[in-house]
C-alpha cells in the first residue's frame, strides 16, 4: 500500500498516511474495550454497566446512567463512553534490575475498574495508557528494592505493594486497581543454570542429612541394645551369683546340722559302757592314719623322735584326747577377743570389748557382742534399770568407730547384767553389762546406693546419709570419665557410634557402687615418749585423719547414677 502511494501522490503525502494508519491501528488496540461514541438520537438507551458523558455545548453536563434517557439534538453530544466493568490490561515484558543487580525480563496483567466516569473522561488523556505505564515503573521500582531469591518467595507482597502505588496515583483518574499478578519472570541463562545447580545442591543436602540422621538412629538403637544386654547379663550374673551363694549356705547348713547330729549321738555313746575307750582308739587309729600319708602330700615332713615306736605314738594320741577332755570339763575352751579402741571424736570406754564373733545382719549391718562398765548416776536410780542402761550405752556408742569392725549404729538387745557396785568416793553405780549392738559395716563387693556429696580431682565423695567417708576414686570411675572444672563435677564420655555424650554426675544424685576396699586408721591418743600420761596430739595431721573409710568403684556395667540404668525395665 505504501508502494502505491509513493508511486501516485507522492513521498510527503504517501508517509503522512502511513503513519496516519499505524496511529488508528495503535488507538484502536488501546481503546479495544472502549464501545464507539453513539449518535444523539433524542432518545437513547444506556446499556448495563456502561457510562455516557454528555457535553452540552462543549461543556460537561451530566453522566447518562444504563436504560432510557432523553437528549436535545444538535445542543447535547455524547463525547465519552466508559466501561463499568472489571477491564485486565496486559503490561508488557519489561527488563528491571534487582537489589543483587540480577536483570530479570517480567510481565504481567492489570486488572482495573473505572469508578467516576467524569475523573476518568477528564482528569487524564487516556487512563488505561497512563496506568500500564505507572505499573511498569512502579513494578521496575519495586523489583530494585528486593533481591532475586525474594523475588520468587514474596510474589505476593511484591503484587500488593505495586497495586497500592498504583491506586495512589490512579484515584485522581477515577479508575481503581482491583490487582495486578505478574505472569513471567525471565532469568538470564547463565543465571537460571546457577539456580539449578544451588537447587541440585540443597536436594543432595537434605538427602545427606537424611542419611546421617538415619545413621545416627541406627547407632543409638544398637547403643541402647548393647546397654539393654549389657544390664540384662549383669542381672543374669547377679542372679547366678545369689543362687550359687544359696545353694553353699543350703549345703553348709545342710552339712553343720548333719555334723551336729553326728556330734550328738558320739556324745550320747561316749555317756555309755566303754564308751570312751571306744573313742581313744579311734583317735588313735585316727593319728596313725594321718602319720603315714603325711609324705604323700608334702615335701617338707615333721617326725616324732620315736618313729619306730608304734606303741608311743598310740599314747601320744590318748594323751592329746584326754587332756582336750580335761580341758573341756574345766572350761579353759572360753574365747575372748581384746578391747577395741574408739576413734577420738567420740569417746567410748576402755573397758568396751568384743566378746565374741560379729553375728550378721541384713546386708551392710552386723550385730556384734560387746561388753561394757556402764556408770549410773543417784537421780536415775528411781528409773527403770534396763532402761536406763540402754539410754547411757546408745549415749556412749553411737556413731563411735570400732577399729577393725566399724561404725556403731544402735543397741540391738541386752544380754546379760551384772550386780549394782558401788565404789568408794563415787556415788554412782557401776554396772557390767554384755549386750548385741548393729554395726555398720558392708562386706566386699557389696553393692551399696547413696547420694553424691562432693566432687574433686580425686575422686567423687558418697554419703548414705549416716555415714559420709564413702570415696570413689577417680580411678574407679567409669571410663572413659573426665573432670569439668568449671562445674566441679565428673563425667562419663559415653561414645555412641561417632558420637560421644557426657553424662555428667551432679551433686545430689544417687549413684550405685561396689565396695572394693575399707580403711581404718587409728585415731586413738599417742602416748609422749618422755612420759607416762597420754596426751592427745594436736598436729594438724592427725586432726584431718578419718577413723573408717570405704573406697568404692563404679567401673562395672550397671554401676553409677541410678538415672542411667534405670529406662530399660
């Protein structure tokens, strides 16, 4: 069409109708949802959702609103239509630069309504123009504030800030931006690739962790099945333990009372008719029996200086049978133990002694035979004598040390009691009194619970609340076990997998140990070498000494806070 119109009108005139026809193709895309300008009929009908402006003689008159309406010909002339209706406007792509300096090409679409027909017809040349326009710079504008990540994340904040700077500056047109999505964001390619490679990267991640995390289960479900057995074959051995220990006393018992018995019918026949001759020849056979496997046992042999005299070794068996039996019958068969002395923090008498084997008690307690001088004063005479005894001996022996026996708890029963003596000078009763008292005093390798006390480099200190000097030894800990400085405490490095926690034992908490050894130290008065009083030593050595102190160890599965072993049932 330009070729023939250069051809016939001429260059000027052919140019001047080019661009005349691109400017009506352009404005008539721009207005395409715009109905053409009606003639003034006289009488019109307004469609639904529309809004004529109508110009009387050149100047606004009023806004015809949908259905039947009356003009003047020729005076009034409809000079603008307007659409009610919601009108979506495509922006077009648009490069714009964010805040990480990433050029992104976007588009999106405009979804506009007209409000006030008369603003929108006279307050700007062409509305919906000026609008795409003002969402491209502002959409340019809010794309620069953020980087590219929140690009995507925060579309829609991005949407709802771009349609409230619209709106500011589109109500003066009468127009209303109901919302504005953006349809595309164009990377450039160099730049999508590194976005995938960091979205292959968090992938391989993710599934990294998850597969350590399933490592890590794994690990703790075979620590934990490795505790659960390790407890279980500690109790099992336990249980051994208390059944081999049954099944010795059922047969050492089962054995004394058979020998008790055997014992009782010999004494019964010794009371008979040639009963003891009967018993010397026995012996005697006994004697000569031994004598000759004496050899067979041992390198090292002993003999009498009259081997060959068989008739002399046979006497010398009676002999020793008939001076055991005089013996018996003048009762010089009686057993004493010496005095034990008491530790010098709390004073016990001299006269206190042990009398005869400590008979055992429930686990760490023992009741011992004790004997003691107790002293009564006139005003208690009036009171009852049992009563009053054991009042003065829990007075004197209560938590008192006993060298090589232990720490004394309570009077268990009176025995015996002597005759009331009263001595000159002194108008107290003195009484002889043998009597049961408990003792405290666990055997070895008796498993006891107490309470942690304290902690230090040397160890950590336990209390069972009557008695405190209880010392595990930092090299009886558990180990791996490290001491914290900071905490004053210690902890076992327990290594699960490639992990290692510390369970640290706190003050306060109760922890199981072994009894592996007990000390005692003599705390008794020193006497002076150049006199002949005792005098107590006032060194500072002898103050910090401890009369009874068990060394315990936690260095076994099983052993330690309770709060350890106490999750598997």
């Amino acid at each position: 069409m330009a070729f023939v119109l250069n051809r016939t009108l001429g260059p000027i005139v052919s140019r001047r109708l080019l661009q005349r026809a691109i400017t009506t193709a352009t404005t008539e895309q721009q207005h395409r949802f715009r109905s053409r300008l009606p003639f003034n009929t006289v009488v019109l009908f307004v469609p639904q959702q529309e809004a004529w402006v109508v110009e009387r003689m050149g100047k606004f008159y009023k806004t015809l609103n949908p259905g039947l309406n009356l003009l003047l010909p020729v005076i009034d002339r409809i000079s603008y239509v307007q659409s009610l209706k919601e009108i979506a406007i495509e922006v077009p792509s648009q490069t714009a630069i964010s805040k990480d300096n990433v050029t992104l090409n976007i588009d999106g679409v405009l979804y506009l309504k007209v409000f006030d027909p008369y603003l929108a017809s006279y307050g700007v040349e062409d509305a919906e123009f000026a609008v795409t326009q003002l969402a491209q710079t502002t959409m340019r504008s809010e794309i620069g504030k953020i980087s590219l990540d929140t690009v995507f994340r925060e579309r829609e904040s991005l949407n709802t800030g771009i349609v409230d700077a619209i709106n500011k500056a589109a109500k003066a047109w009468g127009i209303n931006c109901l919302r504005y999505e953006i349809r595309d964001i164009r990377l450039p390619p160099k730049v999508q690739e590194a976005m995938q490679m960091q979205v292959e990267a968090e992938r391989r991640k993710r599934a990294t962790i998850l597969e350590s995390e399933g490592i890590r289960e794994s690990q703790i479900n075979k620590a934990e099945g490795t505790k659960q057995a390790t407890i279980l074959a500690s109790e099992g051995f336990r249980l051994e333990q208390i059944n081999n220990a049954t099944g010795e006393a059922d047969a050492i018992r089962a054995k004394a009372q058979a020998r008790a018995e055997a014992l009782k019918i010999i004494s019964d026949q010794l009371h008979a008719e040639e009963g003891r001759n009967a018993a010397s020849l026995q012996i005697a056979e006994q004697y000569v029996h031994a004598f000759g496997n004496l050899a067979r046992t041992n390198n090292t042999i002993l003999l009498p200086s009259n081997t060959g005299d068989m008739s002399s070794m046979v006497a010398s068996a009676l002999s020793i049978y008939n001076n055991l039996q005089s013996k018996d019958r003048q009762g010089f068969l009686t057993q004493s133990a010496p005095s034990i002395p008491s530790s010098p923090s709390t004073p016990q008498p001299a006269d206190t002694k042990l009398t005869g084997d400590a008979m055992s008690a429930k686990e760490m307690f023992v009741v011992a035979t004790l004997d003691d001088t107790v002293s009564i004063a006139p005003h208690l005479f009036n009171e009852q004598l049992s009563t009053i005894v054991a009042e003065e001996l829990d007075r004197k022996l209560a938590n008192t040390i006993f060298q090589e026996l232990g720490l004394c708890i309570c009077l268990y029963d009176i025995l015996s009691m002597g005759d009331c003596i009263l001595l000159p000078s002194d108008a107290n009763f003195h009484i002889k009194v043998k009597f049961r008292y408990v003792v405290f005093r666990p055997n070895i390798d008796e498993i006891l619970v107490g309470k942690i006390r304290s902690s230090s480099k040397d160890g950590i200190t336990v209390t069972l609340g009557f008695f405190d000097d209880i010392l595990i030894p930092s090299t009886k800990l558990q180990h791996p076990s490290r001491f914290i400085e900071a905490e004053q405490t210690w902890a076992w490095q327990y290594e699960t997998g490639d992990e290692t926690h510390d369970l640290v034992m706190e003050i306060g908490e109760e922890i199981r140990f072994r009894v592996v050894q007990e000390i005692f130290e003599d705390t008794a008065p020193k006497e002076s070498p150049n006199s002949g009083a005792s005098i107590t030593q006032t060194a500072n050595d002898d103050d910090k000494k401890i009369p009874y102190t068990i060394i315990g160890s936690i260095s076994e599965p099983g052993l330690g806070l309770k709060s350890w072993w106490t999750e598997t049932s």
